[in-house]
C-alpha cells in the first residue's frame, strides 16, 4: 500500500511546536511562546508552499494542535494528516502521562481525534509509545486494522527509533509508515535499511535536532523554563540546562559552511542533507511561525546535497554505527 509517490524534494510540517503547554506532572513537554494566530498563519504558509503533509498528535497540547490543525485546514480537503495516539492525554489539565496499552482505547482515542481535526478519515495513524513491547503493541495495530477497515483511518505505522519494532509490523497490510528521528547529528542507518528493504515509508522527525540546526541558537542563548528543550529529560540531547548543548554547537560549526552550499540556508541544509541520504525520506520539520516553516519549505526547490558535499560532511561528523537503537 503507497500513499505518496516517489519524491526527491517531499516534506511536511511537524505541529508540536503550534500545540504549546502540555506536561507531564510538572515537567514541561511543549515547546514556549506558541500563538494560536500565528499558528493558523504557519499552516497557510505551508500550504501556499506546496507543503500539503502535517504531522501532529493526540498528545501535542494536549489535543490544541488538532483543533488548530483542523481550524487552519477548512476547506482545504487535499492536505494529508498523520496523527499519533497511545499515550494518556487530558485535554482539560494539559496532562500527557503514561502509555495506553489498553486496546478498548483504541477506537475511542481515534474517534476524539477525528471530532478535534473534523475529518471523517485519517489519512496514517501511528502509536506514539516509542519502547512500547511487541506483545503489548500487536492488540492495538489490531484495533488499528479495524479502524482500517471501518473507514475511520486510511493506514497506520509507528513512531518508533527501534529497528526491530519496525520490522516486526512491517508484514501487516495497513502498515506503511515509520516514524523515527533523523538529522545531520543523527543518522539512522539500520533503520533507513530496514524500511527500504520492506518498502515503508520513513517520516523523519527532529530533522532539525529540535530547531538548534535552524540557526537560531548560539552559546548566548536561554530558553525559557517552561520550554521542554530546557526540561533536561535524558531524551533532548540538543540542549542542557535550557541552553544549546556545546557538543552539538561545535558539531554544527564543523559543517556550517558545508550545509549552506548552492545559498542554502542552515534549515534548508539540514533538510537536504535527509534528502541526501535517502529520497524516499520525507522531513517533518517543526515550525511554530510562517518565518519558520517558510525557510524549511525553501529546501524543496534546492533538492539533495550533492554526494560530494554529504560525503564530506561524513569526514567531520563523528558517527558510532554500532550503537543500540534507543529512544530519540
């Protein structure tokens, strides 16, 4: 089952950014300074791009970013949504918590996500649980396949950095997709094998390793405290005690110039640099104003990096191709 077609220069928006405050307990898992108005403009924006993919989730503010979604989309019926479900969310307290294994859940979390983003379909549903066990993981992609069936979902995946998981679905009919972390920082190697060898589809989030490969951070800036880049989970890497992390910074300044060739921007590199790696990529690149999403959008009309451009990158990028998948 193919939902896009073979695609050098394919990209959507990540909306995990437009949803704002959402936690865990006290731990901030939004990113700060969200504006619904602004939101809606970076929707358009995209859309008058040519970008007509958008990934959000049950999650993202708590529900917020579907409503915005939803809202920002009227009429515009050929945009495509990938939504995400699994974990705990209430919409009322902004509280994101535990993962969801019950599969009695299922159909129900489908159906509010429907109500929020006024669709009568989805076009890829995927479980939001990255770690979560096989065993407990089949019953709810056979919930899926029912909602498959029913009509309510086009197709389904998984936002997952574990090759095995990927690989443990990948056989079901309605599976087509896999979410999983990617950027200059970070490759995926076994990973991006794995779907090409099966024929899904590879959406790439944090392709801009949490905006620090925008540009627009230096060792001078600090992010707010409610912001989840400064929450100092063991999972955001990119930047430490609400500041870019100087390991990164420096990795970054060692292939600056290199991800700027042919005018690019810093943001347009990065993208290409996906595109560079494997076209079948597609970049879910997060924005939370026009001014963002517009810059990203701008790598569609460079394309990949040329091979001598990614080759030398590698020579300056330190990579450990051995290393365990873990959660991204």
């Amino acid at each position: 089952m193919t939902l896009f077609e073979p695609n050098t220069n394919l990209m959507g928006m990540g909306c995990w950014p437009i949803g704002g405050e959402m936690h865990n307990g006290d731990v901030s898992l939004g990113y700060s300074r969200s504006d619904d108005a602004e939101a809606i403009r970076a929707i358009h924006a995209a859309l008058d791009a040519g970008i007509n993919l958008f990934d959000t989730a049950a999650a993202y503010g708590a529900g917020h970013a579907d409503r915005l979604l939803a809202q920002a989309l009227r009429g515009r019926g050929e945009a495509m949504i990938v939504t995400k479900i699994g974990l705990q969310v209430d919409e009322a307290t902004k509280q994101v918590t535990a993962p969801d294994p019950d599969p009695a859940h299922v159909m129900p979390a489908i159906d509010r996500c429907l109500d929020r983003l006024e669709r009568e379909c989805i076009d890829i549903l995927l479980l939001h649980v990255n770690d979560m066990g096989l065993a407990v993981a089949e019953p709810l992609f056979d919930q899926m396949e029912s909602a498959r069936a029913a009509g309510k979902i086009r197709a389904y995946g998984w936002s997952t950095d574990f090759t095995a998981s990927a690989e443990a679905m990948a056989d079901r009919d309605g599976f087509v997709a896999v979410e999983h972390a990617m950027n200059v920082f970070l490759d995926a190697p076994r990973m991006q094998a794995a779907l090409d060898a099966r024929g899904l589809t590879p959406l790439i989030r944090s392709p801009l390793a949490m905006g620090l490969l925008g540009g627009g951070y230096g060792a001078d800036s600090v992010l707010p405290g409610d912001d989840v880049r400064a929450s100092d989970q063991n999972w955001v890497a990119y930047f430490r005690h609400g500041r870019p992390n100087p390991e990164f910074l420096a990795r970054l300044d060692a292939v600056r110039e290199l991800l700027q060739s042919g005018g690019r921007s810093l943001a347009q590199g990065a993208i290409c640099w996906l595109w560079g790696r494997s076209p079948a990529c597609i970049p879910l690149p997060g924005a939370r104003t026009a001014v963002q999403i517009l810059d990203s959008a701008g790598a569609m009309s460079h394309g990949p990096l040329p091979p001598v451009v990614m080759t030398e990158i590698e020579t300056l990028m330190p990579r450990t191709p051995d290393s365990e998948d873990r959660a991204r």
